[in-house]
C-alpha cells in the first residue's frame, strides 16, 4: 500500500515512523498539499485549519482512503456530505478521536463490551480553558462520541442543560443520555473549576472501572471468589495513541470498512428519540 502524508513536516515524520513497520505499507510520501501527493491509495491528513473538512473531501473525491488527524468535525452538513461522498467512491473515512484511541481507552472496551452505566467528568480551570482557545463544544463533543463509541447503539433519550456565565463559551452542560439497550450515560463539562480534572466511571455486572484520564491511570473494582470487593490499578502510555490510530486505519483500509464515528450520527439518532424538540434544538445549537 502507497500511503500519502500531508501536513506539517515534523508532524508528518512522525506519522510516518507508526506506519513503516507495518508489512501492508509498501512506501509513503510526505507533501505539504494533495497537489504534490501523486498517485497513492490512502491519504493521512495532518490539519487543524478550517479548511480541514473542504481538503477531506476533495481527497475521497480523488478516491483516496482518508484518515483525518484533528479534531472531530462540528459542521454537521459538511460531515453527512463528506460521509455520502465515502460511500459513492467506496473509500474508508477515518477521524483522529483520541479519546477512544487511547490506550486506557482500548483496554476498558475489551474489560467492557457492553457498559451499563458510563460516567464522565471533565473540569478545566479557567484560566487554562482560556490559554487552549477551544470552544466548550469540542469537549462535550468528545466525551459524547466516546460514549456512543462503546455503547455503539441508538440513543433513546438526552436531556441537556448548561449555564453561561455572561458568554456562550463559559460555564457549564450536563448531558444525560440512555441508550435503546438501557445503558445510561451522564456527561458534566465545567470550564470554570479550580483545577484540571478528567475522570471517567463505567459499569457492568462485573466490573466497575475508574479511569483517571489525566494520569493515565485505570483501576478495576471487582468481587473476588470470597465475596470480598478488591481493586486492581494499571497505567498506560498515552503516546502509544498515535501507533493504534494508524493501524486500525490501516486495516480498515484493507478491509474497506469505515470505523464508526458515532458522534456524527448521535444529533440525528437524538433527533429520532427524544420527545423534546426544543430540546434537541438546543443541543445542535449547542456545536
């Protein structure tokens, strides 16, 4: 496979290092747009412009297998374009949601696979919200696409509700979410706390998992054969994030399959099980 890279150079090396080793991966070529890319069967495109969305879909147009490192597109029209233009050119579309990439991440959907109850709390103090110049949406976002991740079904209800504390773009949301399968799942974002925090709690039968984000960190409760509650803690390297992002694109390229991104079609999903129209409104108004 001919795999081009387009971005900034440095950012661009390094994608290439987590692609060399794979044997499916026979060269790959570094270009700074799709103009000097050549000829290539899969693209990897290194961009936070607010061209990102327009350069994706010119490189499926061009029928390349695309995988965009950025963050997750709020543009619901240009994401539902870009998804029917995939599928007419039969090419794999893959987003860099680092959230669900991680190493802590993969490891609780295998402990997992069928979560009762997920809980996520995500707290920046003020005064670094302000210093990473990023709107409260794309945090709220990102917790709400993990969790329609590993749920991986419809949603059957979301009740949302934030304050604003004299702009859009300070204070708080709680979203609440229960799935057709009865999983429920609780998101509270806070932009004005007193320190950083990113915590996340789930839940089966069996298992309770506390997932301590920043420290990469994740302890396991469970009932031992005496009946006795005991916990078990693992830490994972974060920067492994970047080789697993790679080889799932890769293999999904090999197997023509798009990886689902769940928090492009969860307003949608939303839209056809909640009761509250308005409601729903809000929440698109919300990105």
């Amino acid at each position: 496979m001919k795999i081009g890279i387009i971005g900034d150079a440095d950012r661009a090396v390094a994608w290439e290092k987590n692609l060399r080793p794979h044997p499916s991966v026979s060269e790959v070529i570094i270009a700074r747009n799709l103009e000097g890319i050549g000829t290539v069967d899969a693209c990897i495109l290194i961009d936070d412009s607010p061209n990102k969305l327009d350069m994706l879909l010119e490189s499926i147009k061009q029928g390349f297998h695309s995988f965009l490192v950025s963050r997750l597109p709020r543009d619901l029209f240009k994401a539902e374009k870009i998804y029917h233009a995939s599928e007419e050119s039969n090419v794999v579309v893959q987003y860099s949601h680092w959230p669900t990439l991680s190493p802590a991440s993969q490891w609780m959907f295998q402990k997992i696979q069928k979560p009762r109850f997920i809980q996520v709390v995500r707290e920046l103090s003020h005064t670094d919200y302000l210093e990473r110049d990023t709107s409260i949406s794309n945090y709220w976002l990102d917790e709400l696409a993990f969790c329609m991740t590993w749920v991986n079904g419809a949603t059957h209800h979301v009740d949302v509700n934030q304050t604003a504390l004299k702009s859009k773009e300070s204070g708080a949301i709680h979203l609440f979410l229960r799935f057709n399968s009865g999983t429920t799942a609780g998101i509270f974002v806070n932009t004005v706390a007193n320190k950083n925090n990113h915590k996340r709690t789930v839940s089966d039968h069996s298992f309770i998992l506390y997932a301590d984000v920043i420290e990469h960190t994740v302890q396991t409760g469970e009932k031992n054969k005496s009946g006795h509650f005991f916990r078990q803690k693992k830490m994972f390297d974060a920067t492994k994030s970047a080789e697993i992002a790679a080889l799932q694109f890769l293999k999904a390229v090999q197997m023509r399959k798009s990886l689902p991104v769940w928090c492009l079609r969860s307003l949608s999903n939303v839209k056809g099980g909640r009761k509250n129209q308005q409601e729903t409104d809000g929440l698109v108004v919300l990105i």
